[in-house]
C-alpha cells in the first residue's frame, strides 16, 4: 500500500486521506498544517481547519456551537462531567471512548477547538454550577482526573470564569433531572441548549429560556461560593493526586 509522508508523520494514501477526501473522517490539525507544509499553501489548510472540525460535532450541535461565539456571557450546569469549555484532552478523549464512538479522534479536536473562544481578548464570561458528583467521578482514571480538576482550577484564574459546586447534602436541587446551558448574546435571542441521552435540542422561546434561567438561578442559590468551590476542587483534586 503506497503512503504519503508529510513532515514526520507518515499517512496512508488509502485509508486516512481516501477517507478524508471523501468527507467520513474529518482531518487533524496536524495534518492540515502538514499538507500545508509539503504543499506551500502558505497556510491555507490551517486556516481552514477551524471550519472543517465543526462537522465532527451532530447537525444538531452545530448552531450551538456556532452562536456561542458570539455570546457575551454562557451559563452552564453539568451533574455528571466537566462541561466541553473546561476539558483537558485526556478527560475528552476518556469520555468518549466510553461511548466506543467510532470518531473520537475527530470529536476530541473539535472539542479543543471550540475551546479557542475562551482565549480571545473579547471572550465571554463563563459561569458553571456542577453538582459535586462530576468531582467524584474518576474519568479515565485518578491521574486524569487530578489533571482535569486542576485545569478548572486554572480556569478560574481568569476572573471572567465562575465555577460554583452544588454540595451533595444540598439534597435536591432545581435541575435533577440533567445538564443545560444558556447563552446571553450581544444580539438577537436568548438561548438555552438542553443535553440529552440520544440528542440535545436548542430553544430560543422566551419562555423557555427564562424557565431555565429560574432554574439557573436557584441552583447558584444552593451552591457554595466561588471561592468556597475553588477549595473543594482543589482538596479533591489533592485527594486523588
């Protein structure tokens, strides 16, 4: 089987390109830096790259995607995992293979990609409520763990990222039944994003949006503060270290 080498990976022509070329894998960042390189497109593959790795995500993900780049603000609850924002690599990539989807690679790099919008000068404000179950869950192992929690701590170095736990002797809280996140944008409506086993779906009803931003609000009302979070994450993050 013949084999194309671009830089120092070696890529074979057909399977890994034929199945790029015909639109059932999405290409790494690496690869379409190194197609630039042996192609002297002057950066072209890079810059397109961005674009291309959203098609990883479900057609019903996408818009979500799309519009929280314009978000001036995203609030987000999560009761079992990390929320996408927030997520190391590793921790990505133990999640879905738990899933033993076919596509991790293509889903693990579109999630680090839509990360890139925290790291603009312009980014939104980021506010989390995780129910204290996501820090006991050990994906992928105590190590990965450790490392994810410490990297939510380093988030919330950047003062326009909030992480608040919702304790375990809380008892019920106001979103037992699963995860959500809303978008404050700077034009047009309001949405909110509600996850699902099969599918999430997105809704920018008024009503609807409000509902969950009730539900927000009586969750950070039931949460430890900021700074008491940030100790919590820390003494698990130490604990399993």
């Amino acid at each position: 089987m013949s084999q194309t080498t671009l830089g120092r990976r070696t890529f074979c022509t057909h399977s890994y390109v034929s199945r790029i070329e015909s639109g059932s894998r999405v290409p790494s960042e690496e690869f379409a830096q190194r197609c630039d390189d042996a192609l002297c497109t002057g950066g072209l593959f890079a810059r397109l790259w961005p674009v291309v790795i959203e098609h990883a995500y479900p057609d019903w993900f996408r818009p979500f995607v799309a519009l929280e780049k314009d978000a001036t603000c995203i609030w987000d609850f999560e009761n079992q995992v990390v929320p996408g924002l927030l997520q190391t690599e590793e921790y990505a990539r133990a999640l879905f293979a738990a899933g033993r989807l076919p596509n991790t690679d293509d889903l693990v790099a579109a999630r680090m990609t839509r990360q890139h919008i925290l790291e603009r000068d312009d980014r939104c404000r980021l506010w989390v409520v995780l129910d204290e179950n996501v820090l006991r869950r050990a994906v992928g192992g105590p190590q990965t763990m450790a490392r994810q929690l410490e990297a939510v701590l380093a988030a919330t170095e950047d003062p326009r990222t909030i992480v608040q736990i919702v304790p375990f002797d809380v008892g019920a809280h106001a979103s037992m039944d699963g995860p959500f996140a809303g978008l404050t944008m700077n034009e047009g409506a309001d949405v909110v994003y509600v996850d699902g086993r099969a599918r999430g779906y997105i809704s920018a009803a008024p009503e609807e949006v409000s509902d969950y931003a009730y539900a927000y609000d009586l969750l950070r009302a039931d949460a430890l503060s900021p700074k008491a979070s940030i100790d919590l994450i820390a003494a698990r993050a130490k604990e399993i270290s």
